[in-house]
C-alpha cells in the first residue's frame, strides 16, 4: 500500500479531515473488536463468572495501552511541530525515542505485573470465587503488554508519516486474526480465559510487526534511526521523552480514567448488588472502551491537522479542524446513545445469557450509561485538542477532574440519592459537569 500524499499545510482542511477521519476511525473500530469479541467469547464461551473476572484484571491492562498513547500522541506531536520546522531528522529522533525506550519500560512493568498478579487482585477487591479465573488471565495477558503499549504507538507514527490506510489495514488483519483464534482458542480448543488472552496477544504482535515492516521497507517521511548511547545523547534523549510524556500523559490519565471507572464501579455494584451487578456492569465496561477508541479515533484525525498547523504558526486551521472534530464526535454520542436506548437487550445478550441473573440488570443499567456518550466525545475531542497544542497542564487538569476526581465522587453520592441507577448514572454525570466546565474556560486560556 502506497503512502497517501497529505499535505497539512495548505490542503482545504475540510477534505484533510476526511481524508484522515474514515480509515483512523475504522481502523479504531478494528481495535475494538479486539476488547468486543473477547467479551463475547467469554461471556457466552465461558460464563458470566469468567466476563466478571476479566472486568476486575482489566484495569490493570489499560495502563499498558496509556503508555502507548502517552508516548503515541506525545511523539507525534513533537515530530508534527518539528516537520512543519521544517527539521525532518529531528522529527526521526523523536519517534524512534518514543518506540525503543517507552518499549522496554513496559517490559519491566509486564515482568512485575506477573510476579505480583495475586496482592494486584487483592487491592482491586477480587471476590474469592472469582480470583482464580482473574489471575489466569492477568498473568496470561500481562506477556502481551509490551505489543499491546508498542501497537498503539505506531498508530500514531504510521498515520503522521502520511499512512491512515495503512494503519486501517493493520488494525484489520490484526482484528480479523483474534477474531478466528479465540474462536478456536476458547470452543474448539477449550483453553478457557488463557485462550481468549493469548488470541488478542497474537494478535497485536502481528500488527505490529506490520507497522515496523511498513515504516523499514515503505515509509517516506518518517524512519527510525539509530540511537546514541553516549551519557549526552542519553540525557536528551530522557528530556526528550520526558516532555512527550508531559504532552501525552493526558492520553495516559484517560486511560487511568477507564481503569478508574472500572475499579470504582466493582466495588460499588460489589456493596450494592453483588457478582451479578459486577457481571452487568463488565458489559458497560467492554463498550465504555469502544466508545472511547471512535472518539480517539476522531481526535487522531485531526491531530496531525492541528499540530503540525500549530508549528507552522497557522493556528486557525488547526481551530477549524477543532470544530469538526467537536461536531463529529457528539453526532456520534448521540447516534450511539439511540442505539443503545433502542437495542439495548440485543446488546446485552451478545455477552450474557438472558437466563443468566446479571442479563435483566445490564438491560436497564446500559441504557442509562449510554446518556453521557454525546458529553464524552465532547470532552475527548477537547481534551486531546490541548494536548495538540502543547497545553499538557490544562489537559491533564482537566482528565484529572473528568475521569477521577468527578467520576469517584458520583460513584460515592449518587448511590446514595437514587440506588442502583445513580451507579449507572455515576458517569454521564461526570461526563456532563465537565463539558459545562469547558464551556466556562476563559478563551485566553484555551486559544494558541
């Protein structure tokens, strides 16, 4: 596959929108098959006990996929600003730091996340009768957590070099292949969660093996080079990942927001409700990311838009990108919102069986989740625009406040005020207390 000739600078940015939005998103929506049909799987392959166990380890694994937008977004941002500079070998620098380094981090965290696996279970409040299937499939899991982190870095890298398509086309191959082994993997094979791990493990690994063949063999902008281990080349290289890590680690603490949920929502539903409550919500969980990689992939479409105008100094194209990823993301929220109001018990039997005691509370609870999926696009959008900008410290501020701070104080008060749907209310109202917030922003403060 060729690589498309984009031109950021002076293209109409309507149709650079375009041209970036249809195959970012699809190739999103490949990712999320991914987190989908593991959840299908196992829920209808293994049973509600297995969805619920795979819900508690999850949190854990989204740290794998924060590292990898963190340094993902804030590598491409970085090498955007410094191609529109005109500095090509120094945009080199930036994403082959971001590749290597970030890599062997994950590397470490996966070894310590399999050493630990049972005190981690423990602090997220794994029930007894669920904690040996988590740990299956966390120690399972955490072997892929270095491709996992790596994948979502070359999206990044592959799209900036010029490449949607082809990021789609990995995404896709790398989708359709977990798709074919955890069906033989968990009904033919009967390796039960192990399986279902494996599969999207092998998954990532191919994909990324084909981003790297792409960006040694097909890239024209963008190529790695080989780094430097003098103690000065280290040292800025470490200062260089350092203010990448500032840009994206918004990216990071959206994840961490994810996780957040999670683990909050567990243990309430844990108080409230019980195992099957847990089961329920696991649905709202494997959605929740989905939802979440469209809005991303929304984002990522006008990123290189935005940055790359921001270095070039023309700051009102990268604002009109803006406003079309505004728009987009929350006809999406609302288009998803119906769905789910409409189709809500076919959604809930794709994971459970409606005879199962957690189906009739993942019917009503997913309807009322579903209200803050127009405000969350809102606020991804918004968010990520700051980050494209070189405004980390309001961006993570603001997912600070978003994803942890307002979303563990619903959890905590609106239980209390309305029983079980406050749970299930805990994030659309997160979600819209702050796109009431954006909305009082002082412009000096948002504008470039």
């Amino acid at each position: 596959m060729q690589r498309d000739p984009i031109d950021l600078r002076s293209a109409a940015v309507g149709r650079l929108f375009r041209r970036f939005l249809v195959p970012t998103v699809l190739g999103m929506l490949f990712s999320a098959v991914f987190i989908l049909t593991d959840g299908i799987f196992v829920g209808r392959g293994i049973g509600s006990d297995a969805l619920a166990a795979v819900n508690i380890a999850a949190p854990l694994f989204t740290l794998g996929t924060g590292l990898g937008l963190m340094f993902g977004m804030g590598g491409s941002v970085v090498a955007s600003i410094h191609l529109a500079q005109g500095k090509p070998r120094i945009a080199a620098i930036n994403i082959t730091q971001a590749v290597v380094l970030p890599t062997l981090a994950v590397l470490l965290l996966s070894a310590a996340t399999i050493l630990s696996a049972q005190p981690l279970l423990g602090l997220l409040g794994t029930p007894h009768e669920l904690l040996a299937d988590a740990r299956r499939y966390l120690v399972c899991f955490a072997l892929f957590l270095a491709p996992l982190a790596l994948f979502n870095i070359l999206m990044f890298i592959v799209r900036l070099d010029g490449s949607p398509r082809f990021a789609m086309a990995a995404n896709l191959v790398a989708a359709g292949l977990n798709i074919l082994l955890d069906y033989l993997f968990i009904f033919v094979f009967g390796w039960g969660l192990p399986g279902a791990a494996i599969a999207t493990g092998i998954g990532y690994i191919v994909g990324v093996a084909m981003m790297l063949r792409y960006m040694r063999r097909r890239s024209r902008t963008l190529r790695f080079v080989r780094l430097k281990l003098s103690s000065r080349s280290l040292r800025l290289a470490f200062r260089n990942l350092g203010y990448m890590a500032a840009i994206g680690f918004p990216a990071l603490l959206s994840e961490a927001a994810i996780s957040c949920l999670m683990v909050v929502g567990n243990h309430t539903f844990i108080r409230y409700v019980g195992k099957d409550g847990v089961a329920a919500f696991s649905v709202a969980c494997y959605l929740f990311p989905i939802v979440f990689m469209v809005y991303n992939g929304i984002l990522q479409s006008a990123q290189p838009i935005i940055s790359y105008n921001y270095g070039a100094g023309l700051c009102g194209r990268g604002r009109k990108a803006l406003r079309m990823a505004l728009l987009t993301a929350f006809c999406c929220g609302l288009a998803v919102f119906g769905f789910t109001w409409l189709f809500g018990p076919r959604i809930a039997g794709l994971f459970l069986l409606p005879e199962s005691a957690a189906y009739p509370i993942a019917v009503e609870g997913l309807r009322w989740f579903a209200a803050g999926y127009p405000f969350f696009g809102i606020n991804v959008v918004a968010i990520g625009y700051f980050q494209s900008i070189e405004r980390g410290r309001l961006a993570t501020g603001l997912t600070v406040l978003r994803g942890i701070v307002l979303m563990a104080f619903c959890f905590l008060m609106l239980p209390r005020l309305l029983g079980v749907i406050g749970i299930w209310l805990a994030m659309p109202a997160a979600e819209l207390l702050t796109t009431g917030l954006l909305g009082l922003l002082p412009r000096r403060i948002t504008a470039p």
